[in-house]
C-alpha cells in the first residue's frame, strides 16, 4: 500500500516540475521584463504568458518535456531505501501517460522510440546519501535543446579562473538563441570530467538568486552573469539586456595536472519541484 501511495507522490511531483515554474524563476523573469523594451520585452511577455497558460490548463510548459532527470538525498535510516528506484521508475510511466509527457528516449544504435520514456540509465538518478530517515527528491526534466549547448573543457590549471571566465562568457556567446534565453547556467570546476559536468547540472537546483557561500565564488557566479548580459543576445536570441537569469557555480577538489570545467545550460523554462518522503510514509510535494 505503502509503494502505491508513495508512486501517486512522484507522478504529482513530476505534474509540478512540468507544469508550475519555480516562483524564483518566475520573479526573475518579471523583473527581466521591466529592463526591457521591443522584441525583448514581447518574448518576455509572451513567456510569462506561456506559463500563465500551462498552470491554468494543467499543461506542461513546452512541448519538450526532458529527460526525466532526478536528484535524491536519501536518509540511510529510511524504510524505503530499496524501493525508491523503482517507485521513480513506474511513477515516470504513469506520469507520461496522464500529464503526458512527450517520448523523450530513444535507443542511440537502434534509434527505437521507447514510449515509456524509460531505457538504459533512463530516468537519470543522481543519489546522495545522508543522516536520517527521510528522503528529498527533486524532480528535474531537462530538455534537449539547452543540454545540447552544454560544455566540458580541461583548461590547463594554469589557464586558472581568467581562462574559466573565458570558456564561459565564449561558449554562451556562441549559443546564442539555441538555449531558448534568457537562461540559467550551471558551472562545475575541478574534480575528473566526469564530476565537473554533474556539478554543474547539480549547481542548477540553486534558486535563481541565491549565490554560492564562498564569497570569492560569489563574486564570480555575478561576474559571469553580468558579462553575458553585455552581450546583447537577449531572449530567444533576438537582443535584449536579459540573456541569463543567474550563474550558478559549484567547485570540487583537482588533479595538480588539470582543471575540469562543466558548463551545463537550462533554458527559460528552469522546472524543478521537491519532494519529502517521512519514514512514517507521509509526503509533500512543493
């Protein structure tokens, strides 16, 4: 009883991420269109619509509904340790057949659709054990065309941070209009290839607006985000002040002989919802 209850939260958290944007998101977008006049300010009104739109009619935000991406903090106390993995699993079917959800995955030899959108790997589970007896999931779909402007470089170490804020202000630039802007950046450095690139997609579960606490870093995720805004690419590529919403950096101890650097890129539509999960069974989703 307890593993059915628990699959109806995870679909709910899933309708959440796919249908309601994050409400620091949506400020950060209104604040955006007051900078903005012309074309910018129509994308941005036209945005802001869209998600009107979707939470009305109970719809997802864009046609592209992702991968279905998920984040779990899970207490190794907790009673439902063994099946949470397949709670996400039969949630995720459930979920494309009733929001719906678009057939996001595809075998890369065969190329076969797979309607469920489950497969190898799929949906994409990132664990993180911790003390307690509870467990946090953070739904995360994540859509092609931003995934697609997503980077990793090995800077040399002695490139250090001016050869970081190089590949970064560089790689945005040449994107463009393809990560469907204004967008939020995700940047992991140090650590293996491997470990940069989750970094930065996990630095992307930050709310717009809340800065790293080292202050150094800090002062580097608004350095970041105020060059990129020079570059007048604006939303949806068309020109405008607004071209990110925030840049968000998470770092990891290097090798002495590189210096990874993961920059992974969400467009507009930044969708993310939680889950609690207590040990008595009980669950919230906001």
């Amino acid at each position: 009883m307890k593993k059915k209850e628990l699959i109806k939260g995870v679909v709910q958290l899933i309708k959440k991420a796919e249908i309601e944007l994050p409400e620091d998101v949506t400020n950060a977008l209104k604040t955006a269109l007051k900078k903005e006049k012309g074309i910018a300010k129509i994308q941005l009104e036209n945005i802001l619509r869209n998600i009107k739109v979707a939470k009305n009619k109970k719809r997802p935000l864009c046609q592209d509904t992702g991968i279905q991406t998920f984040f779990i903090k899970c207490g190794k106390n907790s009673p439902y340790v063994e099946i949470i993995e397949d709670v996400i699993t039969q949630a995720v079917i459930i979920a494309t057949r009733e929001i719906p959800l678009r057939p996001n995955t595809i075998d890369p030899f065969s190329n076969k659709y797979l309607d469920d959108n489950i497969g190898d790997y799929i949906p994409a589970i990132t664990w993180d054990f911790i003390e307690g007896d509870y467990i946090e999931i953070t739904a995360f779909p994540k859509g092609g065309g931003s995934e697609n402007m997503s980077k990793l470089v090995m800077l040399k170490p002695g490139q250090g941070i001016e050869g970081i804020k190089d590949f970064v202000v560089n790689e945005i630039i040449k994107a463009g209009g393809n990560p469907c802007p204004p967008t939020v950046i995700g940047i992991g450095i140090g650590g293996g290839a491997d470990l940069a690139m989750k970094l930065g997609k996990t630095a992307l579960l930050r709310p717009i607006g809340v800065h790293h606490k080292d202050k150094n870093i800090a002062k580097l995720e608004e350095y970041l985000k105020k060059e990129i805004n020079k570059s007048g690419i604006g939303p949806m590529g068309l020109g405008g002040k607004t071209t990110v919403l925030d840049v968000h950096i998470e770092k990891a101890s290097r090798h002495p002989a590189s210096l990874p650097v993961g920059l992974v890129v969400q467009c507009w539509a930044d969708r993310r919802a939680k889950m609690i999960i207590n040990s008595n069974g009980e669950w919230e989703v906001f």
